[in-house]
C-alpha cells in the first residue's frame, strides 16, 4: 500500500446534516482523497486520508468552495501500513452481517481502521431500530399522549395540540418520521465511508472464514455477525391456528381495533397496550409473572399497574393461558388468573413476550460456531464466537436487547476483530429505560438482586408526592427507589418512576459507574425545581424525612 497521509480539518459553517454531506463530497471530490468523513455537522471536524502528495490547499479550497470554512489542525504521515494485518487472499478485510445498529457500528469502526469492509443487509437497510422498534414506538408513544393529555387535561391550558384521532394520519407521519432517519442515519452515513461497501442479500457462513453471498463464495479477512433478533411467542395451544399482531405489526395497523388482548407486560407489551389504550383502544394485558415490568423493583411494578389501571388498561398478573381462538373476528383467551378460570375475547391479540436472534440459516453449525439456549450466539468477554475469525454484536447475542448496548458492541467487535486489542466488552451501569407514562427508569442492582450478590445493603423509597418539579407539574405519579451498600453507603442501584425518569436516570448512571456514595448525591448541587433533585430527596431519605426539610432540601 502506498505511504498516506491522514489529515484532521477543523470546519466551520455548518447547520445541518446536509451541510455535513456537502463538505464530505466536496472533500471526496479533491484528486489523491481515498476518503473523507464528516461524522455529524455538531462535530465540525473532518478526518480525511489521502495520498502522501495531496496538498492541504486542494482539501481547504474544496471546503471553501462549497460555501464552508476550514482550517488544517493536523497532518500525519500513515506509513503505508493498516492499522491491523491484512489476511492472505480476503476478498475484504471485514464483513459484517446484518445492516442494523450493530453493524453500522461494526462496519463505521472497521472503515476507521482503514479497513475494506463489507456490510451485508438481506432486509431494510438500518434494522430493527429505526424501522419498526425504538423510532416508530417512540413517536407513536408521545402522539398518544398528546391525544390521551388532551381529552384529558390533567394540566390544564399546558396541551395545545389537538387529539391525534386520525390513526392513519399518524400512522403516516410515523413513516415519514422512518424514512427520513433511515435516509440520513444509515443510507447517506454509507456513502461517507468510502472503503465500506453495501452489499445486498442474505449471507451464510460456509465454514472457516467462508460466506456464501448470492450465489458467490467469499473468504474476508474477518466476519461480524450482526443479524439482530425477532419477535417470538411461546407455544400456546391455538396461538398460532388464531394468528396474532407482533409489534411490527401493530405498530402499522392500518386502522385501529375496538379491543386489544396484549400477551406479555415487558417493556414492548407496556408501551404498546399504554399507546393503544390513549388511542381510545379498550386494552387487556395478560402476564404470565406475579408483577409487570418483572425485572423492575416490585414497587415500581405495583405502582405502575395502578396509573395503567387509572388509565383504563386493564392488567391481569399471574396468567397462565391455556388456550386461544378465533372466531366472528373476535379472539377468545382461556387462562387461568390467579389460579381461577377466565375467559377474556378482543378483536385483536398482540403477542410481546420477547424477541430471539435471528440465527436459523445462518450456518453456525458448519462455521462451528456454538449457541446459546435461546438460539443466541454464544461470544466470549471479547465478543469472539467459538471460531476465532467470527465475532458478534448486537441482539444476535442475546440479552440485553437496546440499541445503544448494540452500537457499542458492533464497534467493540470491530476493533478486537480486526486489531486483536482484547477490549472488553463490559454492561458495567447500563441503563434502561421503559417508556410508558410515567416511565421506569433503572440502573444497577435491584434490591432483591444486591442481596443475591451478597452485599448488606439499605434501601430509600421516595415517593413523587415529595419531589417539587413533580408537584409543580401536578403529576406526582411515581417513585424513587435507591439501593446502597450498608456500611459504605456505595451507591449500587437506582430505580425511577417518574415523568422524564429516562433523563433523571443518568445522573444515577454516573454515580453507579464511578462508585459515588450517596452522601455524594446529598452534597451535589442539584437545579431546584427539575426532577433529577428527585435524586438528591431520595439520597437524603436515608437519612431523614424529607417532608419536613425546606425548599431545596436544606
Ligand atoms: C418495538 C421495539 C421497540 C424498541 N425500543 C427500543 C428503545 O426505545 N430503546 C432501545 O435501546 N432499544 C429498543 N429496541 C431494541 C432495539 O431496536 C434493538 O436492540 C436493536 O435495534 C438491535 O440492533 P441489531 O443491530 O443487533 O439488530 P437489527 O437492528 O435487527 O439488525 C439486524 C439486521 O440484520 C439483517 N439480517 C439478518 N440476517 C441476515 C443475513 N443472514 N444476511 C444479511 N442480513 C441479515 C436484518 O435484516 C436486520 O436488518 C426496541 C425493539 C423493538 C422491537
């Protein structure tokens, strides 16, 4: 490989994601470019490799050129070598299977390496995320609860909007809203990047370092499988004779159903019944476990189940189902509640009890790569499967399912992959959210969870009714519940219920990740009237009652 140089440009001009496009073309357009990448507008840098002789006036000129400004902040020579050895006779460097969030990561990583990556995508471009899980949910999720808050003004002259009753209107907005991330998220981020090249179809491993790709045999240097999961339903006697909605498909309905029986109270089955139900759907969820949002602490289970029920929504806890049918347009459930018989009929069944990586077909067997009891790809604390050129990331490995855990594996992949750095791949404080209304929000250890590890610990509930930002919105739904080691005082879990608990949990992200006490959340300033003080009030409860404190906890 010929001697390159790496050149670092500072920008300045840009608004938006097409200003970032047109400054990557225009650096793209300069003789002796190899590549450019602008990684978003915000970033106002750009990071070019070119041949040893291209002259920083050409890569300014160009900038310029297309209406932006640029100034070179560092120019380095790249010894004509990668930055991880090249494999005998690889068609490419990397291959990375699956074009979703995982993979993106995998392949954008490989790309910055100076790798020549392959990214193959058999489905739509971009995965589960920004076409049919987290991106229409969510903007489905906040339409229901500006129609939901507007028929029912809990916070009067607060809602403006009128209701959403137009389902296919929103339906359509959701779409468009998919479309444009899709677009601008995933397919232009490819034509950044040129040393990655998309592939189409649907790939199978042959054994060793061998892929089968539309009829052509391919040996890359090494592979990435990121092939994500889908939904799945557990084998209930008529189930799958009845036909039944996974969440794809109701979140594109193309009209909205009387009555809706909901199999499953996780995160999926909360957010959806909740939306359905705000959307004027009568909305019953069934759940096998003795609390909904099983992985939660009970109380914010409990709680939970209560503004659902306030909500109309209809939850039924320690369900067992015995049978389904369909008939009249109508589905009948049979299960025992609680131990009692009961029958409950809807005019649509969604099943939410889970999602399993996409494995089937992939050829593991003959790649010798070995998998878990859920079908997952088994992969080592470097993301390594059982042959050593093939590594994974994303929900192909199972638990847990988010889309940031996947991005930061496909990157992590990437790199040990094709330099052998040995990072690990550590969930150390990973936070989640589930997005019903309230939300739940929780990171570290549940109570009941500290104790199976061992640790003495003391625990503080506060409920809302003692957070000022809650009372001054009128929605004291919820609770803050925190976890500390008896002794040290470490913070080791926190658990919100709260509006907006999404955004107070990363404060409680940082103090679990770096080992803060929570005497440190007592002596950090929190802002007076914002929910994260709901932090502060709940550190301080373990040591007084807050009620009778004055205003910002002093
Ligand atoms: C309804 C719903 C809501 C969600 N909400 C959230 C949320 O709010 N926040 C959050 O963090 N997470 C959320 N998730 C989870 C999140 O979407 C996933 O964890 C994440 O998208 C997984 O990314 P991935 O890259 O591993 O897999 P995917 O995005 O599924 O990508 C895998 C890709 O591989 C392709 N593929 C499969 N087999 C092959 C093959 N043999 N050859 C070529 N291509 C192949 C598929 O077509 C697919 O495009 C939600 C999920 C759902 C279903």
């Amino acid at each position: 490989m010929a001697d390159r140089l790496q050149v670092t440009l500072e920008l300045g001009g840009m608004t938006c994601d097409g200003c970032a496009r047109h400054v990557t073309k225009a650096l793209q357009s300069v003789a002796g470019v190899a590549s450019a990448q602008v990684p978003t507008w915000q970033a106002g840098s750009a990071t070019v490799v070119a041949e040893a002789g291209t002259e920083d006036a050409a890569l300014v000129r160009a900038v310029e050129e297309a209406g932006y400004r640029a100034v070179v902040r560092e120019r380095r020579r790249i010894e004509g070598e990668r930055a991880f050895p090249a494999e005998a006779k690889a068609d490419y460097d990397l291959m990375v299977i699956g074009g979703g969030s995982a993979g993106f990561a995998a392949a954008i990583k490989g790309a910055e390496l100076g790798a020549n990556v392959a990214l193959v995508e058999a489905g739509t471009i971009g995965g589960t995320c920004v076409n049919i899980g987290c991106v229409p949910s969510k903007t489905l999720i906040k339409a229901a609860e500006l129609c939901y808050r507007s028929a029912y003004p809990k916070f009067e002259g607060l809602t403006a909007c009128p209701p959403p009753s137009d389902w296919q209107r929103v339906i359509h907005q959701k779409d468009d809203l998919v479309a444009a991330l899709r677009q601008g998220k995933y397919v232009d981020v490819v034509s950044v990047y040129p040393n990655i090249s998309l592939l189409r179809g649907r790939a199978t491993l042959t054994g060793g370092r061998g892929v089968h790709l539309n009829g052509t045999a391919l040996s890359p240097g090494k592979i990435i499988l990121a092939t994500g999961a889908h939904a799945w339903a557990p084998p209930i006697p008529g189930l799958a004779e009845a036909g039944y909605l996974d969440s794809t498909a109701a979140l594109s309905l193309p009209s909205l159903p009387a009555s809706l029986i909901v199999i499953g109270a996780g995160a999926i089955g909360l957010e959806l019944g909740q939306l359905f139900s705000r959307f004027g759907v009568r909305v019953i969820i069934l759940e096998g476990g003795p609390h909904v949002a099983g992985a939660e602490e009970p109380e914010i289970g409990q709680a939970l189940t209560q503004y659902l029920a306030e909500e109309q929504v209809w939850l039924c806890t320690n369900t067992h189902i015995t049978r389904i049918e369909r008939a009249g347009g109508h589905y009948g459930v049979r299960a025992q509640i609680d131990g009692q018989p009961e029958t409950c009929a809807a005019e649509q069944l969604m099943v939410a009890t889970g999602r399993r990586p996409n494995t089937a077909d992939l050829g593991l067997e003959v790649a010798a790569i070995a998998v878990g009891p859920r079908g997952e790809v088994a992969v080592d604390k470097h993301l390594r499967t059982a042959n050593p050129d093939v590594y994974a990331a994303g929900d192909v490995i199972g638990e847990p399912a988010y889309v940031y855990v996947a991005a930061y594996a496909g990157g992590l992949a990437a790199e040990n992959a094709l330099t052998g750095a040995g990072r690990l791949y550590d969930l150390t404080a990973l936070p989640h959210v589930i997005f019903t209304d309230p939300q739940v929000a929780s990171v570290g250890w549940t109570e009941a969870k500290a104790r199976t590890e061992g640790k003495q610990v003391k625990t503080a509930v506060l409920p809302l009714t003692a957070v000022p930002r809650a009372l001054a919105s009128r929605d004291t739904r919820g609770l803050i519940k925190l976890v500390a080691e008896e002794g040290t005082g470490k913070l080791l879990g926190a658990h919100v219920l709260a509006d907006q608990a999404g955004e107070v949990i990363q404060a409680a992200t940082l103090a679990v990740k770096f080992g803060l006490r929570v005497q440190d959340l007592v002596e950090t300033f929190h802002p007076y009237l914002t929910m994260v003080e709901g932090l502060k009030l709940a550190a301080l409860t373990f040591e007084k009652d807050v009620s009778k404190l004055s205003c910002c906890a002093a």
